[in-house]
C-alpha cells in the first residue's frame, strides 16, 4: 500500500517526502479534531474498577 501512494506522488524523492510529512500531519489532524473527539464518548475510559472506600 505504501509503494503504491508512494508511485503515485509526483515530483523528485524530495518532494515526495514532503508531501508525505504534510499528509501524514493532515491524517493525524483530522483524527484528533474530529474522530477522536466522535469516538471519546463511545469508549469505556471512565468504567473504573477501584473503588474508593
């Protein structure tokens, strides 16, 4: 899979790093503006099993 993105970038391997940094930081933006703050109240974070007594 990543050959293949990799194939499909343009320009020189400069250039391909790049826009794989700038894409790699556009994928981890999206998770934590919008998927992560979606799934947050699906998830289990706050069934604890201490009780305090």
């Amino acid at each position: 899979m990543y050959g293949w993105i990799w194939r499909r970038l343009p320009g020189n391997v400069w250039i391909r790093a790049l826009i794989s940094v700038v894409l790699v930081l556009a994928v981890v933006y999206v998770l934590f503006q919008y998927v992560f703050p979606w799934a947050e109240p699906l998830l289990p974070f706050n069934d604890v099993t201490v009780d305090d007594q």
